[in-house]
C-alpha cells in the first residue's frame, strides 16, 4: 500500500510549496497525504467520511468535504482561486477524477492513481479540463512512473517506503482501526461494505485463542 501511494506521489512530481489536493482519504489516500506533505507540498485532503477527513488534519494543511458542497470551489477559495498545482485522485471514482480535473489551474497536473472500471461515468472531458489545458498522468499501481524507470524498481518503492515508516516520519497506525479474528472475515467485510465510516483498515488475526492469551496484541 505504502509503495502505491509513495508512486502516486512521484508521479505528481511535486515540488516544495505547490498546492496539492488528494481525493480519496482511505488507507492509499491518507498515505499519500502523508508522503506529498513530507514532499513539502501544501495538501488539501478531499474525502465525503468525516472521520477520515479528522484524521487526515494530522498531516494535512486543510481538509474539504466533498458532500458538504463544491469540492473543487472549496479547493480554489482555498489556494486563491488559481487552483491547485496537483491533484492526486487515489479513490477510484470517475465523479472523483472529474472533480480533481476541475481542482487544478491552468496547465495543472492529475495524477489518476485509483483503479477505474467500467464506463467513465461522471468524467466529463469538455469543461475545465478542455480549457485549462490540464495533464492527466496514470499511475499504476505495483509500476514505477515511466520517467523514473532507469532509476526507480519496485522494490526500491517498498524499501523506501519501510525506512520512512521505520524512521516515523511516515505514522501508519492510526490506520489500522480494526483487529479481528480471521474466522471472523465475513463479519469485518460487512463492515467495511456496509459501515465504511466504522472502519479504515481491518486486519485479520490467524493466531488462536491461546496464541492469543500468550502473546500480547
């Protein structure tokens, strides 16, 4: 995950000072928020779960709601009406990828780092992005950004990634919100489809109940 997240950001190409918006304040987006302000980017974390966006004000320097009105209106008053330098859309969702479209200035960059099925339902190409003449960059998840391929690998993502979690400057978890029992995974999957703001990341436990009462969780 952390790998995804830390190519999202690559991809964005960020550089000190530029305003950047994350749509999507999952485990992905939330990491990302983390790594793009540590880039030194002033971040704006969009997401429609209120307890994500809480958790996002740790690391980022503003949040906006997504439900709560216009997204990317709220993403321009916030950067003075010129836009955002990047957004990094790591959701998924075509509405959200259209929004992110109409986040950036003139000549912005996208970074569509979620993974889109089906029609582009919601993306809607003759509005900002046709007049502000925005770049969309594809980052793939498990790839390495093409421009960086004759010095980054895969695995140097992941090592990255791990020296930053394990010298803390990179905080993974409060991302974690949930331990169950592995032979509970029906009732942690229900939560997640059903109860999303209830949970972020569930991780499933395959010790025994005396594994368990030996070592501590």
């Amino acid at each position: 995950m952390g790998a995804i997240a830390l190519g999202a950001v690559l991809s964005a190409d960020l550089h000190v000072g530029e305003r950047v918006a994350v749509f999507g304040q999952g485990v992905l987006g939330l990491l990302t928020t983390q790594l793009a302000t540590l880039n030194g980017a002033d971040v704006t974390a969009v997401d429609i779960l209120a307890g994500r966006l809480a958790l996002a004000q740790k690391w980022a320097a503003h949040t906006v709601d997504a439900q709560a009105g216009d997204p990317a209106e709220a993403v321009r008053k916030h950067t003075g009406a010129t836009g955002a330098d990047v957004a990094i859309e790591i959701s998924g969702s075509y509405p959200a990828l259209h929004e992110a479209l109409r986040t950036v200035g003139i000549g912005g960059r996208v970074v569509a780092a979620g993974f889109y099925q089906g029609e582009g339902i919601g993306l809607r190409l003759g509005e900002e992005f046709h007049l502000n003449r925005v770049h969309i960059v594809a980052s793939q998840i498990g790839g390495v950004p093409a421009a960086l391929q004759s010095r980054w690998t895969v695995e140097r993502l992941h090592k990255v990634f791990v020296d930053l979690v394990q010298a803390g400057r990179v905080d993974v978890a409060p991302l974690v919100t949930d331990v169950v029992p592995a032979t509970d995974v029906a009732a942690a999957f229900h939560l997640l489809d059903e109860r999303p703001q209830d949970a972020l990341q569930v991780v499933l436990d395959f010790r025994t109940d005396d594994e368990r009462q030996e070592v501590p969780a």
